[in-house]
C-alpha cells in the first residue's frame, strides 16, 4: 500500500533578526505553533549560522492524499500568518505530496 507524505520547505527571512536568539525565538514560534496546530513534524532544516535567515521542513503522513492535499494548503495559508505575527517574511515555500514507495510518482503543490 503506498502511503501518501507531504512535505513543505519554508524559507524565513527575519529581518528584525540580531543575534541567533532573535532568530530561534521566530523559528521556535512557528515550529510550535505548526505542531499544535495541524499535528505535523517541524525541523530546522539549517545550520543556523545565518542571524536573519531560516529554513524549516514540515512532514506529514496520511492515508487520504485528498486530506493530505488540503492539509499542505491550509498549512501554507497559516504560515504566511505565523510570520507576519513574528515580524518574518516567507521568502520562498515548496510543498510536495509524495506516494511512500520507491520510485513512486511525485506531486508539486
């Protein structure tokens, strides 16, 4: 059975961002906020090493990709709001929903 998984790649630029505190304060927020909110997996996807700038990962599984599907755009629309309340900018967001087997078929969003 092939299980659908989205995944979404956020690009954050923090422009208030002075030091790598100012920085993982923004990131924590919209981490926590995506994981209480639509119970997905969040990382940083980066080093951190850049105070202003930030890559975070989001993952999710379901057995549905209609559900799936609604769940990445929903997602997509809450991110861009969790980032005007931190003061951050979404530079750049690509979602994905992939089959779960090996050289399965692969869906831009």
């Amino acid at each position: 059975m092939a299980v659908p998984i989205g995944q979404i790649v956020i690009e954050i630029e923090i422009a208030q961002a002075q030091s790598v505190k100012d920085r993982r304060q923004v990131v924590r927020s919209m981490k926590d906020k995506l994981r209480r909110h639509f119970n997905v997996s969040v990382a940083e996807l980066d080093e951190g090493v850049v105070w202003n700038r930030a890559t975070v990962g989001v993952a999710a599984i379901s057995a549905s990709r209609g559900y799936l599907r609604g769940q990445m755009e929903a997602i997509e629309k809450a991110v861009y709001g969790y980032a005007t309340q931190t003061g951050a900018e979404i530079t750049d967001i690509y979602g994905e929903i992939l089959t779960g087997e090996a050289g399965g078929e692969e869906e831009a969003e």
